[in-house]
C-alpha cells in the first residue's frame, strides 16, 4: 500500500475501494447543481480532487460498469491517465452513448480510479525484431470463440 497526498474540495468522504478486493475508488461528481448529458454529448465533470503520486505511478480513470451497462454512460478516453506531476483537480470526460438523456446529480458516483505502477522504456532500435509463436497476426486473428 501506498500514501497519497490529497486535496479535496468535494462533499462527502475521499474516494475509497467498496469492497476488500477492489481496483478502484469511486469518483464522484463534485458539482452543485444536476447536470443533464444529453444523447452523445460529452461534458467534464469535476471531482473536486487532487493527488500528488509518487514518481512511477499513475492513476486510471475508468467507467463505472453499471452506468455503462445501465445507462450507455462512459469516460470518454477510457482509461484517461492521471500523470505523477500532474497537480491540478481531477476532472472525469463523460459520454452519453444512449438516445436518452441522462442526469448526473452532486455526489453522484461517476468514474473509477485505479492507481497503478508504470516501468519507463528505453527505445533499442534493432533491424528485425525476434520471431514469435503468433508473428505479426493480430486485431481479432485468434477467432471469436
């Protein structure tokens, strides 16, 4: 486990994991009024959170499962990345995908963050790269079931 410095300036508790087992913290929406996100409109939502994670990290902003299955409401660009030097308020791209207009309400739970450990590359450039069981097959070649 790892400490996050934290700012919040939303209603509420900080996010926290909802179950033992949990990837993600729910992220709220840290507004004062209802929000309407109409069919394929897209809106920033704040959080009213921001973190300073250590160097080699990062934080994930993902969808909320239910909201997509329930609702067709999802981030945008899944999974948008939250940078170690990044210090500035969280904000979630929401997308309505339905044909109905959906409403987010204050505090309403409207992403995930996941905090995860990234490694930084190097590029070698090499004239060939080494071959491989599945070569250069790819985008759906292993079959559907």
């Amino acid at each position: 486990m790892i400490e996050i410095p934290v700012c919040f300036s939303g209603a509420g508790e900080l996010p926290q994991y909802a179950t033992t087992f949990s990837a993600g913290m729910d992220l709220r929406a840290n507004i004062k009024a209802p929000i309407t996100l109409n069919s394929l409109e897209r809106k920033l939502i704040p959080t009213g959170l921001s973190i300073a994670l250590p160097n080699g990290y990062e934080a994930q902003v993902r969808p909320r499962s239910g909201l997509a299955a329930k609702h067709g409401i999802t981030v945008l660009n899944a999974p948008g990345t939250i940078d170690a030097d990044y210090r500035g308020e969280i904000g979630v791209i929401l997308v309505n995908l339905s044909q109905k207009s959906f409403i987010i309400a204050p505090n309403d739970r409207i992403a995930q963050l996941v905090v995860a450990q990234y490694a930084t590359v190097e590029w070698k450039a090499v004239d060939a790269l080494t071959e491989s069981v599945r070569g250069t097959r790819g985008f759906g070649s292993s079959g559907k079931k």
